[in-house]
C-alpha cells in the first residue's frame, strides 16, 4: 500500500475538468489508486463489523424458534453499535482525502488521512454508532413484527416503517462525513445540514441507500459466497467508488445552497475556472 501515495493535481487550471461529471471519469480513470486505496483502508476499519456480522448469520442459519431469532439479533445488535463507529471512523477519515482531491489539492493519501482521522475521529465515532443504533433497532423491530404478527400487510408496514427510518439514518450519516469534512461546524450543524439535504433530496437518497445497502443485503441473503464477494468488491474499491460518488454529489448540492451565499469562494472549486460560472455539478 501507499506505493503511489501522492494526489494526482493540475498545476495549471487549463488542465481540470469542466465539470464533475467530467472530474469523475478522470478520477476512475487515472485514480484507481485513491480509490483502491481508501476502499483498503475503509475495509480494515470495517474488519470488527464484518465479523460481527458474518457470527450473526450463521448463529441465525438454524434458530430454534423466533425468541432465540429476537435474542440472536438483539445481542449481536448491541456489540455491533461501537464497532459500526469504528468503521465510520476509517469513512470519515477517506472522505477527507476524497475532498482534497477533487479540490485539486496536493497531498500523501497515508499523511491526509491520518490526520483527517485524528482531527474528526470522535465525530466520526459518534455518527457511526448513530447509524449503529438506528440499524439495532432496525433488526430487533424487524424480527419482532415479521415473528409475532400473523397479518401480511402489518408486518410489511412494520418492516417498511423501520427500513425508511434507517434509509433516511444511512443517508444523513453519509451527508455528515461530507459536511463536516468540508465545513468548521458544530456537531450539530453538520447534523441538521446532513438531515436537511437528506429529506430535500430523498429520491437520491433513497437511490443510494439501495445500491449500498439493499443490494449487497439481497446477495447475502440469497448464499454465503455473495458475502465473499461483497466484502471482496467493498475492500478493493467498492468503498472508495461510493465515498467519490457521495462527495462529488454533495458538494454540488453545497455549492447550490451553501457555497452560493457564504462561501463563493468555494464555488466549483477544483473544477476549471472558465466554467464556474456555468457549471452546477
């Protein structure tokens, strides 16, 4: 790792892209690196999880009946709240990398984001057991309606109530890392801002919540070797793709309705300076 640790920058402004669109096709082409990279780096962070995953499966593989289903889920919910903050400690820290470089901002991968991680670790501890929290939650309010509750259509409701409560949890989680990495606010503000662009746009939101999460949870469900290779797509560049795709979104929407009245200086930034007038993401 790191053999190639520098951002790949322009030094002259006829050199960046157009647009985003035109930024990521350079990005996938030329970086695979960066994404590669950072998708390693996310996986080792994400390692504890996987593994209280992967116990969870099999110890449901076989329940006896649905309390020992309710107690399997409930337990292994509950240790896996501190380490879904450890994995969004390894998420926070790479979407600060990702943000220098469509910034167009020199750097090593290894120096940014170590010190990204140390500057925002807590935060990102915190806004990944929020999210480990609501997934909790989400498993024990599951299994309780489709095990204790006969008619059809409540369980659905049930089941869809709390997955639009995580959706919308994931969603704001990753508009977090984005904001908070690209702004000096407060917890708080960060949060509300996260929150705000995740109900503005929820079709996107829920777009990315299923290419995520719901697909790759379709695959495990359907055989164990699909966990193999989900965790296989994730640690190699699965992770660093959806931290490029997320970043580049988001900072258009930034640039929409924060950047255009606070800071114009940051319009477009990274993007060729003939186009900042035209182009919005």
């Amino acid at each position: 790792m790191f053999k190639y640790k520098g951002l790949k920058v322009q030094s002259e402004d006829a050199g960046l892209p157009r647009t985003r669109k035109e930024l990521f096709k350079s990005i996938v082409k030329d970086d695979f690196y960066l994404l590669a990279e950072l998708s390693v780096l996310c996986f080792l962070f994400s390692i504890p999880l996987g593994l209280g995953f992967v116990w969870e499966m099999l110890t449901l593989g076989n329940p006896s009946n649905a309390d020992a289903m309710f107690s399997v889920c409930f337990y292994c919910g509950l240790i896996e709240i501190p380490l879904f903050g450890l994995r969004y400690i390894g998420r926070y820290a790479a979407f600060g990398v990702m943000k220098k470089r469509v910034h167009n901002e020199a750097g090593y991968i290894k120096e940014l984001f170590f010190a990204t991680m140390k500057k925002g670790w807590k935060r990102g501890l915190f806004i990944g057991m929020i999210l480990g929290v609501v997934v909790f939650l989400w498993q024990i309010a599951s299994v309780f309606v489709i095990s204790y509750n006969t008619n059809t259509w409540i369980k659905g409701l049930g089941v869809g109530g709390a997955t639009l409560v995580f959706m919308v949890f994931f969603a704001a989680a990753e508009y977090f890392l984005s904001v908070d990495n690209f702004y000096d606010l407060k917890f708080s503000g960060s949060l509300k801002n996260s929150f705000s662009f995740t109900l503005m746009f929820f079709p996107m939101s829920a777009l990315y919540f299923v290419v995520c999460m719901g697909v790759p949870f379709a695959l495990t469900i359907l055989s164990y070797y699909a966990v193999i290779g989900v965790a296989a797509v994730f640690a190699l560049w699965g992770d660093g793709f959806t931290i490029l795709v997320a970043t580049l979104y988001s900072h258009s929407l930034f640039d929409r309705y924060i950047n255009s009245v606070y800071h114009t200086d940051y319009i477009n930034k990274g993007l060729s300076v003939n186009e900042k007038e035209n182009d919005n993401g």
